[in-house]
C-alpha cells in the first residue's frame, strides 16, 4: 500500500526562493504525516510560462531546485515529484523529476504537449519513461500531455507498464470564471478516466493556486481542483477550487497487477478502440 501526498501548494510567479520554502515546508508536513510518496505541481520553482523562466532556469539535476528537492528527499526518507524549469544549454524545457528516497534521480520528463502560448517558453520533449518503484510501476507526464490527441502520452505510458502516473499541473481559469456555472474539471475526468480504466491505473494531477502575473495569461488564477483517479476510472480525491486554496490531500492506494499477455486484456482494448 502506497500513501500518497499531492500538494496544493502556492506558486508565485518568478520567486523561487519563496516558492521553495514554501515546498520545503509542505514537504516536511507531508512526510510527518505518514507519506511516502510527495508530489508537487508544474513550474512549482518559477511559475508556467513566466517571463522570468529563461533567467532563472537551472540545470538539473544540478541546479539550486533539484538540490533542494534531493537534500529533502533524503532528510526526509521519502519519494518526491516535481515540476521544474530547466535549461540544457541554449534550451529550457518545462520539466518535471521524480527522486527516490536516496535522493537520486529515477525519472527526468520534459513536457510533450505544451500549450501554444508556451512554445516562447519552453522547447519540447522527446521521450517518455517509466521506472520499478517499492510500489509498483510509475510513470510521469506534465498538465496537457493528458490531452495529447487520442490520450497518446498517457496510453503509451500504460503499455510501458505504468501503473501510476503522476502529473504536475498549473490549472488556470479566466478571471472571471465563475465556478457555481461551470465547475472546473470535466477535461481532466474526460482524459484522465478512460485512460485509467483501460490500463487498470491510478492518475494523479496536482496543480497548484495563485494568480498568473505575468507572461500571455496574465490574470488568469490557477485554481486547484487537483484530482486523482482510480483504477475504475472514476474520481478518488479532489482538491478544493480556488486560487488561495492550498490543501494537501493524502490516500493510501494499492497499484494493481499489470494483466498477462495471456488474458486478452490487448485484445480487448484493441477492439473496443478500433476505428
């Protein structure tokens, strides 16, 4: 059994230090309070597509937030995921790691499917990754890779055995989104369900609050409303709505089998999505 922490947590635009003891500090509450397993949101040292990524990104895993991140794993003998700007070289990638309790590196993504307006931001990836954990199988993907056309990142990740797939988020809302009208997070349940159900594994989108200041979405909030989804496809936990709505949210989650080549579970999948 896997005790999970996904935390909400504020992001402020361009401020890395405060960023990062807030992290520090949540990081620590999660691991008081049983997890083995922290999991932090997209950009959570800078902040998706502010301008101030292309200065203040850092190598990983050698820079100042994948150092700090690494010093906490280890201290706190737990697993940890996170969202990071990156630069390799010339380029600077929306980024996200995942660190085992030794504080060593076991998995590196760069985000597929950015967003249009972050294409000034970030260059794209070109790789996807699983890796055996105490667990079970987790793989790791970043906000819209989960609705990459026909779900194809996160599917790829389940037929390379993932049976968890953890996802740094930055969900944002238009100023004047009004939550009472339309409750945010049909995407997520719409890509994040039939996937899940298919390949019998749990998803994980964590994002963080606070408003957008600065860069092409400037004034919108990024709102929360962090959700995990189960084997079933349907909807375990999911974080309040708002842009002050920091939480974190726990579960204990058993990741299940992965089917044998002998079941038709291949099979089945292949017919019920033919076209």
């Amino acid at each position: 059994m896997l005790s999970l922490a996904m935390v909400q947590m504020r992001v402020e635009g361009g401020e890395r230090d405060a960023n990062l003891a807030r992290a520090a500090e949540q990081v620590a509450l999660a691991a008081q309070a049983g997890a083995q397993l922290i999991v932090l949101p997209e950009a959570m040292d800078v902040g998706w597509t502010h301008p101030l990524a292309r200065e203040l990104a850092e190598p990983i895993p050698e820079g100042i937030t994948v150092t700090a991140l690494r010093a906490w794993a280890r201290s706190h003998r737990v697993w940890l995921c996170a969202g990071v700007t990156e630069r390799a070289g010339s380029a600077v990638y929306n980024a996200a790691v995942l660190l085992n309790a030794e504080g060593e590196m076991v998995l590196h993504h760069r985000k597929l499917n950015e967003l249009e307006i972050g294409h000034s931001f970030y260059e794209g990836g070109d790789r996807l990754g699983v890796v055996a954990t105490p667990w079970g199988t987790v793989g790791l993907m970043i906000c819209a890779d989960a609705f990459a056309r026909d779900q194809v990142i996160t599917r790829t990740l389940g037929y390379m055995g993932a049976q968890l797939i953890l996802s740094p988020c930055a969900w944002a809302v238009p100023a004047d989104h009004d939550q009472a009208r339309e409750p945010y997070g049909q995407l997520w349940r719409d890509n994040y369900g039939p996937v899940a159900r298919d390949f019998r594994m749990w998803i994980a989108g964590l994002s963080n609050v606070g408003p957008l200041t600065a860069g092409p979405w400037a004034g919108r909030r990024c709102i929360g409303c962090s959700l995990l989804v189960g084997p079933d496809g349907e909807p375990v936990l999911t974080g309040p709505y708002g842009e002050t709505a920091e939480a974190m949210l726990h579960a204990s989650i058993q990741l299940e089998p992965r089917p044998t080549r002998g079941d038709g579970w291949s099979r089945q999948w292949a017919g019920q999505h033919s076209h």
